[in-house]
C-alpha cells in the first residue's frame, strides 16, 4: 500500500474518532445538565463504581503509601528522614499517588465493565429496544454512570489518601522505628488543605473520564463477542491514558504558580 | 411499490427512503405504504434491507433522503422529546427479543409503563403480570431474570413487552426465528391475538413464509433495498413476479442469485 495513503487513512480514521468521541462527550454533558436525571441508577451505579471499587483502591493506596516510607528512607538522608518521610508521603499521596493509582484502578474495573456491559447491550440490540420504549439511552445508561463516577472517584480518592498515609505510618513506626506522634505531627503539619482538594478535583476529572470512554467504546462496539472485547480493551488504555495527560496538564496548572 | 388504498386510511408512509452504509447501498428509493389496523408482511432475504427499513422508521438509523410519514407527520428529522413522543406509539419485538437481562421479566414488560409513560411501578407491575398472561406466562415467571428462560419464552416476554403500552403500531423483527415449528405457530397466533385485541397497525418482517401467511393482511417483497412487489396476502400466490414466485417457494433456481463459492 502507498505509504501516504497508510498516513492519510490514520489522519482520517483519527479526525473522525476525536470527532466522534467530542460529539458524544458533548451530548453525555448535555444530558446531565438537562432533567429529569435516573438518581435510582445513579444510585445504583455509585454502589457499582464506588462502593465496589473500594478494596482494590484501598489496598493499592495502603502499599503504595509503605513503599513511599520505604524508597524515601533508603534512598533519602536517613539521618533527618523522620521529618521528610511522613511529609513526602503525605504530599506524594494526597496530590498525585493517591488519585493517579485510584483513577487508574478505577478505571481497569469499572471502565472495563462498563464498556463490557454496554457493548454487549448494542450488540444483543437492548439499546435499540430502549430507543424504541421511548426512552432516551443516552439518558438512562450513559448520565448515571458518568455522574456517579465524577461523584463517587473523589469521595473513593479520599478514603484512598487516609490509607495510603496510614500504609506509610505504618510502614514508618513499624518497620522504620519512627516515633508515632512525630509522625503524625509532620503529616498534620505539612498538609495543606490545597493539597487534598486538587487531588479529589482530579479524581472528579478522572472519574468523568472513566465513565465516559467506558459508555463511548461500549456504546460503539460492533461485531458480537470480539467487538465486546476490544471495545473492553480500548476503554481501559484509552481511559488510562487520558487520565495520566490530564494528570499532567491539572500539575501544570495547580502546582506552577 | 405501493398498495393502493386512501390516504386517510394510511398510518406509515415511506417515500424513496435512500440509505447507504460506505458504498453498499442498503436502501434504494424505497417506498411502501402501510394501512392503518392492517398486518403488512415484508419478506425479503438476508441482507436486502428489512432491518434497516424498520430501524429508519423508529429514527435509530437515519436515511440519507426521502420522507417517513408516521400519521402524516414527517419523522425522519425529529429528534429530542418530540421523537420520545412519536415513539410511545410503537411497539417491537425484536429478532433475539433483546430483553433487559439485568432488570427480571415484569420489569422488561413495565420498562415502557415506567419509563416511557412515567407510570408508577406498582401499577406498571399489575399491567406487566397481566400482558404476561395474555401470552402464556404464569407470574412466577415475572421475577425470573431473561437469562433463565427459554428461546420461546424470551420472545413470550418480547411480545409481552410490545403490548405492554397498547401501542397503536407493532413491529415484528423475525418473530418467528430460531424457533421450532410448534413454538413458531404459538408465536404466530400470539402476534395474530394481540394485533387483533389492540386494533394496531402491524409491521413483520420475515423470511418465513408460513409465518407471514399466517400473520399477513398484505404482504411485500423487498429485494436489493427495493420493494418489488405488494399485494394482499391472497394475492402472493398468483403475483406474476419470478422474484417473489422463487421467494415463496424457496428455490435455489431464479432470478435471485447467492452469493456462495461454488467447488
């Protein structure tokens, strides 16, 4: 094949995705902003999202928060480390650790499910039979989930950043010989209010792109089970990726003044 | 091709409906009317465009030219509510029934009551258990999940759901597929019942033709995205068309070529 058509058909098959991926973006938005809203499934999909999710995070936070303590000790000043540990980690968590690892776990499960259980809807018709009992499927499938994600990430986030500390006190008092008020003192007194709500405004983002590349790839899956399957896929490293660009310009924006 | 009846007598209207996928034209010029509170069968074989026609009228797909009608009203470009609002008249059984199969049955057949006409659940839950009788079902039935019932039973509750709002139109995608002759036959004379109880404009498409004899007041013939013949349903055996003559009597031999690899 001539190689400026192999570029030409990317351009092509790219512009028209990224339009594709806006247009349904803009009409979810539309959507939620425009009542009534399904609270009983929003409901349901912030137990489904949020709720469930909540092991897999709290563990991921929990050792990451130990392997913080860890690196920072061993490859820090482990002379005045009792001071720098408990802060870095506090800081490290709360600001990017906490919701990067969350989002990103978040979006392994509940993105991939979503995808996986809307594209099986499209391809077994269920979203053709919603259209036909007068229901909006954009409305019923696509604005709970996303609510329920920008709503229950931060709260999920948050749990996370309390465990995720806790995981490098533990780590700190217990493995390290920190002493347990002083560690706490540095924490409190390190921490600023800022710190935590940038993290869980980035969540909120991360959970709206979670919800909404899960709804996109299921929504536009085609081709039986193999077409379930790589809209599951495509969800998850599209989702994933979007979230660690974000990550980047929300820094940017945040933390350079 | 069009059958000729008055126009107050007409409830869908399709006039040159085109629609193309890339460069398979799926949709040629398509025209056809519908009688209102009549059965009108489409047959036609795989591929030739059944599906996407009934998918242009309920605005799940939207044709590239020509006009639908739905009680003289235009609706190929509505959108929004006004389209919620056209589509409370419809009905559909689906090819696979494609039930809900997070939601147990009654809420299948409730889902138009709850959602669509905003009913509260206890009532939409009586009505749903009653639709369930009307095809065959008992109500312990209703608390079973789609994925516990059987082919006939899922397209029971498919019809069940269709009749739920007492829709002035019904559509039939294959009712009558994967089903064994028996079941197809209880299918057919449900479809028959229910059209017949509501007053409804029906519209099947199928390509089994003792279903459509069974269920038909007209019949039509599509073929490469064009209606090449209607008539009444007495009419198909006499219609002087070679493409419907081989149709009906199912011969690999006609006009109609397969596309198959030969040895």
């Amino acid at each position: 094949m001539n190689p400026l058509a192999i570029i030409g058909n990317v351009v092509i098959t790219t512009v028209n995705e990224t339009g594709r991926l806006s247009l349904f973006t803009w009409t979810a938005i539309a959507h939620i902003v425009r009542p009534p809203l399904y609270w009983r499934l929003i409901g349901q999909q912030m137990m489904r999202i949020g709720y469930f999710s909540l092991p897999v995070v709290a563990l991921t936070s929990f050792f990451t928060g130990g392997v913080l303590a860890l690196q920072i000790y061993y490859g820090g000043d482990q002379f005045n480390s009792e001071s720098i540990v408990a802060t870095i980690v506090a800081l490290g968590i709360t600001r990017e650790l906490g919701p990067v690892l969350g989002g990103l776990m978040v979006a392994g499960r509940a993105s991939a499910a979503i995808a996986a259980e809307l594209g099986t809807m499209r391809v077994t018709e269920q979203i053709d039979a919603l259209t036909t009992l007068a229901t909006n499927p954009f409305k019923y499938l696509v604005v709970p989930r996303v609510v329920a994600a920008v709503i229950t990430l931060p709260a999920l986030v948050f749990v996370g950043d309390v465990i995720g500390i806790f995981g490098g006190f533990v780590v700190g008092t217990q493995s390290l010989d920190f002493n347990s008020g002083v560690y706490v003192k540095n924490t409190v007194d390190f921490l600023d209010t800022d710190d935590i709500t940038s993290g869980l405004i980035k969540s909120s983002i991360f959970g709206f792109i979670i919800a909404v590349m899960g709804c996109y790839q299921g929504f536009h899956s085609k081709g039986g089970a193999q077409g379930v399957g790589r809209a599951t896929t495509n969800a998850v490293v599209t989702s994933s990726i979007l979230i660690l660009a974000a990550n980047y310009v929300m820094t940017s924006l945040f933390f350079s003044s | 091709m069009s059958i000729s009846i008055p126009s107050k007598d007409v409830k869908i209207e399709l006039k040159k409906v085109h629609k193309r996928f890339g460069k398979k034209i799926v949709l040629h010029d398509l025209s056809l009317t519908i009688p209102k509170g009549k059965s009108l069968v489409v047959i036609g074989g795989s591929g030739s465009g059944k599906s996407v026609m009934l998918k242009c009228i309920l605005g799940i797909i939207r044709p590239e030219k020509g006009s639908i009608k739905v009680d003289g009203k235009d609706v190929t470009r509505l959108s929004g509510s006004d389209r919620e609002k056209i589509l409370t008249k419809f009905g559909m059984l689906f090819q696979n029934a494609a039930l809900f199969d997070s939601l147990p049955v009654w809420e299948n057949v409730a889902f138009g009551l709850i959602q669509g006409r905003h009913m509260k659940r206890k009532d939409a839950k009586e009505i749903a258990m009653e639709k369930l009788g009307r095809v065959g079902l008992t109500s312990e039935v209703g608390d079973l999940y789609p994925a516990e019932l059987s082919g006939g039973m899922q397209k029971r509750v498919g019809l069940a759901r269709a009749i739920a709002t007492d829709p002035e139109i019904i559509f039939f995608d294959e009712p009558t597929t994967g089903l064994d002759p028996i079941m197809a036959d209880v299918i057919n004379d449900l479809i028959v019942d229910s059209v017949r109880d509501l007053g409804a404009t029906a519209l099947s498409i199928t390509h089994d033709m003792a279903s459509a004899r069974k269920i038909a007041d007209y019949m039509a013939m599509i073929y490469k995205g064009e209606i090449i013949w209607a008539g009444t349903r007495e009419e198909v055996d006499n219609s002087g068309n070679e493409y419907v003559d081989q149709f009906i009597h199912g011969r690999a031999d006609g006009p109609i070529q397969m596309d198959i690899l030969k040895p």
